[in-house]
C-alpha cells in the first residue's frame, strides 16, 4: 500500500510543471514583435516668428492611442531610459541633425519598436507615459515618473538574489557569446550595405529607363522633313511615328523600378538595420557594464584597501581618538558601498545574459528578412517582366516580326 501511494506521488510530481529559472527569458520572435507596432509619422513643420521644429504623430498599436512628441521629448526619453535600465539593451537614438527628416523617421520608428517590443520596457510606467500621455508636459511628466521608481536594481526583486541564479562559467559564456554577436553584427553589417547598394540602383534603373522612353518620344516627335539623299525605300518616317508613342511602356516600366527600389528599402534594408540597432544596442550594454559596473567596483576596492591601510598606520602610530573614529566609519561606509557594488555587479551580469538569450530570440528575423527579399525579387520581376513582354508584342506590331528577329549588326 505504501508503495503504490509512493508511486502515485511520483507520477503526480513527474505531472507538474518544471519552474524556470529567473535567469530564462520564455520569449519567441513571434511574441516580442506581437506585443506592440508603433508607427512614426512625419507632421509637416510648424513655424513660428522666429522658430520652427518637426513634430512626430506616434501611433502604438497596443495602447490604442497617438500622441505627438518632438525630437527632444524623444532625447529626454532616451536618457531617462538609460538611468532606469543601465543594464539593459538600450538602443541609441539618431543624431539631431541629419541629411535626410526621413531617415531620421526612420530611425526614431526602428527606436521605439525595440523599446515597445523589451519584454521588460513595455510595461514600465516610464514607457507608457511616453506613448500614452497627452499633455504638453510630457518630459516633466516622465522625469517624475523615473524618479519616483528610481533604476531597475531598486524595483526589480532579483536584484539581491542573482548571483544565485548566475552559472559559474558566466564570464565564460559572456565573453563567447559576445564574439558571436559581434560576428554576426559584422555579417549584417555588410549584407545591410549590399541591400542599400542593390535598392540605389533598382531606383537608379528607373530613372534610366523614363529618360531612355523620354529620349525615343523626343525621336519620334521630330517633325523635320526626310531629304530628298534618303532612298525613296526609306521606311525612317513611319518608323519614327511610331517611336513617339514607346514612352508609354517606358514610363511603367520606371515606375515598376521605382516601387522595386522603394520595397527592397521597406521590406529589406528596413528590417536589417532594426536588427543592426538592436546589436548595437548590445555592443553598447557590453562596454557600459565593463566601463561602468565593473570599473566603479574596481575603484572602490582600491579606495577600500587604501582606507584599511591607513587604518593599520594609525593604529601603529596613535593618532587622535577623534579621526580614528571617523576612519573606522569611513570604512565601514566603504564596505557597504562595496556590498552593492558587487549586488549590482551580479545584477549587471545577470541582465546581460537575458540580454544575450533576446539577441538569440531575434535572430530568426533573418528569415523574414530573407523572404521580404526573395519576395521582393519576385514580385518586381513579375511585374516588370509583364510590361517588357507587352512591349515585346508591340513592337512586333509596329516594326513587324522580321525587324524584331533580325540577326546582330556587330559579329560575336
């Protein structure tokens, strides 16, 4: 009897759910980019008598709302998100000043995308605030916010404990990890370029083939008479007649390159440099925790040892009861900032290997990548290859099928 109620309780047990880790990030690419789209749309610029400034419409799917920030609502935003989430893939905004408004749209869009879609951004009161509030008042509103809940080591209850959950070779796996993304941040980088270089002359094509079309309307319109040298077989005055007309096919011909060159920019070179940003958001959290964390622990170690080493000489050499009180109470100070140095050192450590698993999460982003591209292709040369054949046919009419198939003028 014993036995079999043994037995019963081991199969319940083997039944219920094993527990995650903390440490684990139960996230799929199809779960991040389903938690909120927002789009950045460009509000024409408002002048004033002296001043002018752009104005963004920003549209989030999940919260069902649009606001309208400025540039520097945008830099405000950034900055509170890097006090709050040191720790944390932070993408970097785009300069103030470019070439171009609309990369500048671009940027900001791919920007708080991966801010909405940080499965420990989305639901931050600092993040709604942005994408929800409507009052003028927004950058003071956030700064209250951020102040209010202090940075994530503060609020988050892993905070203390993760050193527990951190595997013993986590530096190890830290460093390997990290060249692995800087491979592949340097593979995208260079697939990124070629996709630009290919969508350049997709619209460069275009603008090739309306003026050629231009350029054979510009033929066919010549009305000046044929002289009277021409051979009287001469057939240059129907032809040309019929040339006025080509500039039709030519000019849907431009524009199929267009929309190609437009789609390869949309569907490819767009998604490629969100990932790039979200790498090199990576890159930066890397730097941040070597330069940051573990530099101010460092420094406080050696203030720590120079303090006991001066505690040592004083008790050799008595001094004044006074400062040696204060010495011992200096060290103590330091020990306790040198307790939450290293707490937050764990902490860091520990975010940067959930940071590392979201890289990993978003990496099947190189099939959408890949098929928005192949795509592209298809949908392009379908649509181009439909007007050439027309063309084609055309010409075949106008010129007669014997013209069209008549062998080289130059030798192979």
């Amino acid at each position: 009897m014993t036995w079999c109620l043994f037995d019963r309780d081991l199969q319940t047990l083997r039944m219920q759910p094993t527990q995650e880790s903390p440490l684990t990030v139960p996230q799929t690419l199809g779960k991040l980019l389903a938690r909120d789209t927002v789009q950045v749309e460009l509000i024409p610029e408002k002048k004033g008598l002296f001043l002018k400034h752009v104005e963004y419409q920003i549209t989030s799917q999940h919260f069902k709302i649009s606001v309208y920030r400025r540039y520097s609502d945008f830099d405000v935003f950034h900055e509170l998100l890097l006090q709050r989430f040191a720790y944390r893939m932070v993408p970097a905004l785009p300069p103030k000043r470019m070439d171009f408004i609309e990369g500048r749209r671009r940027a900001l869009g791919r920007f708080i995308n991966l801010v909405a879609r940080h499965p420990f951004f989305s639901e931050d009161e600092l993040v709604k605030t942005f994408l929800t509030f409507n009052g003028s008042d927004v950058q003071v509103k956030m700064r209250d916010a951020c102040k209010k809940m202090g940075d994530e080591f503060m609020t988050n209850t892993m905070a203390t404990l993760a050193k527990d959950y951190l595997p013993a070779d986590i530096q190890a796996q830290f460093s390997s990890s990290r060249e692995l993304i800087r491979n592949i941040h340097n593979s995208f980088h260079k697939l990124r370029d070629r996709a630009e270089k290919m969508a350049e002359r997709s619209k460069e094509n275009a603008t090739d083939l309306l003026m050629f079309g231009r350029e054979l309307s510009t033929l066919g319109s010549d009305g000046s008479p044929i002289p009277s040298l021409a051979s009287s077989q001469s057939t240059w005055g129907i032809l040309r007649q019929s040339l006025k007309g080509l500039s039709v096919e030519f000019a849907l011909l431009a524009d199929k390159g267009a929309q190609q060159g437009r789609r390869e920019e949309d569907d490819v070179v767009e998604k490629l440099n969100l990932f790039l940003d979200l790498l090199q958001s990576y890159r930066d959290l890397c730097e941040r925790h070597e330069k940051g964390v573990l530099h101010e622990h460092q420094r406080a170690l050696q203030k720590y040892g120079m303090m006991k080493r001066q505690m040592m000489s004083a008790t050799v050499q008595p001094k004044e009861q006074v400062s040696v009180e204060q010495l011992e109470s200096r060290i103590v100070q330091q020990e306790n900032a040198i307790q939450t140095m290293e707490l937050r050192n764990y902490f860091s450590l520990f975010c940067l290997h959930q940071e590392t698993q979201l890289i990993f999460t978003y990496l099947p982003i190189t099939s959408h990548i890949l098929g928005a591209f192949v795509n592209s292709q298809v949908q392009g040369h379908q649509e181009m290859g439909a007007v050439w054949n027309d063309l084609q046919q055309k010409l075949g009419c106008l010129f007669g099928v014997d013209e069209m198939q008549s062998p080289p003028l130059t030798p192979k």
